[in-house]
C-alpha cells in the first residue's frame, strides 16, 4: 500500500504564499511606475552591459583581451544582471513619500552588480584574481565557482528588487492614510473659523 505523498508543512506553505503576494505587488507597482523610471532603466540596464562587457571582452575591442573564450551563458547572464541592475537603479527615482532608499537593499545591489563583472570575466584575465590565487589557482578554482557567482548575481539583484517594490508598496498606505485623516482635520479647523466669523 503506497503511502500519501506528504503535504508540506503550514509554516513553508504560508512563506510560499507570503512570496507568491510579493511577487503579485512588485509586478503592481511596475505598472505603475512613470516614464521617467523606465528611462533610467533602460540607461542603466545599457551602460551595465558596456561597462561590464568591454573589460571583460565580451565586447570586443583593441583595449581589452581575453585568454580564455567566453563561456555559453555570459551574455544571457550580463544581460539579465544588466536589466535587473536598471530596474533596481530605477526605485531610487520618484519614489513614493515614506518609501525612502533602503542602505541595506542598496548595498544588496550593488554586491550582485559587482559579482556580475566577476561571473562573466575572464579568470585568468582579473588582476585581483591572479594575486590571490596565481594562473593554475584561476584555472582550478576560480573557474568552476564563476557559474555560481552568475547565479548569486541574479538572486542579488532580483531579491534587491524585490524588497524595494514590496517596500514601496507598503510604505504608499500609511501615507495615503495620513493624508486622508488629515483632509477631515483642516475640514474641522476651516467650520470652526467660519463659525468664530459668524458669532463676530
């Protein structure tokens, strides 16, 4: 007798569903953002390409060489960091009273925007890397921990996303509130003026 497949506990399925609504607000608030926004993502995301892709080689070019070729996934890599470092760049521009920039999800950012540069590098080619670990070093252990360094840029930058279009969201209620709750306030000072008048 087969035994039922088991559930996954309430605690694991509640944080799916807690990343499930996150994910439904983030795609929210990109709808909403103003055009301005998007132009500074589209001017990011590009000169992320150009600023990372040329000392790299992946662009070529007569300033930079490479001696060893590009691996199949560097360019899908940049590109994705590229767009996702645009998105990010782009919350730091209008945003919404009470959202102020995080320091935190910043730096978060900017980590995934520098492990990019040294996913799609060439491993022998990174001056820092050759101090630390000399050519064979590179070759033996630095290349093989690149596919992961691409990976943890990606998770970087699109959780660093993430918490600043959920951040934003949150912070828009309390103030749309505190507007609100203010409107009857002046409201009530105005009919108290008015009726000081009438009694004068």
């Amino acid at each position: 007798m087969q035994s039922a497949p088991a559930k996954p506990s309430p605690g694991i399925a509640a944080r799916l569903n807690g990343v499930a609504r996150g994910l439904g607000v983030a795609g929210g608030e990109l709808r909403r953002w103003p055009a301005r926004r998007w132009w500074v993502a589209l001017g990011t995301a590009a000169f992320t390409v150009v600023f990372i892709a040329i000392p790299t080689d992946l662009i070529d070019t007569p300033f930079f060489a490479r001696e060893v070729p590009p691996t199949v996934w560097s360019w899908p890599v940049l590109l994705v960091s590229a767009v996702l470092a645009g998105l990010v760049t782009a919350t730091y521009i209008a945003h919404p009273d009470g959202a102020a920039p995080s320091r935190a999800v910043g730096r978060l950012g900017m980590t995934g925007w520098v492990v990019t540069f040294f996913a799609v590098g060439c491993p022998v080619c990174n001056k820092l890397v050759l101090l630390a670990l000399g050519t064979t070093g590179a070759m033996q252990f630095f290349e093989p921990v690149q596919p992961y360094l691409a990976a943890a840029s990606i998770i970087l930058l699109g959780w660093a996303l993430y918490a600043r279009l959920t951040r934003e969201n949150s912070c828009r209620l309390p103030a749309r509130r505190a507007a609100d709750a203010a409107i009857p306030a002046d409201a009530a000072v105005t009919g108290r003026t008015e009726a000081t008048d009438r009694v004068r």
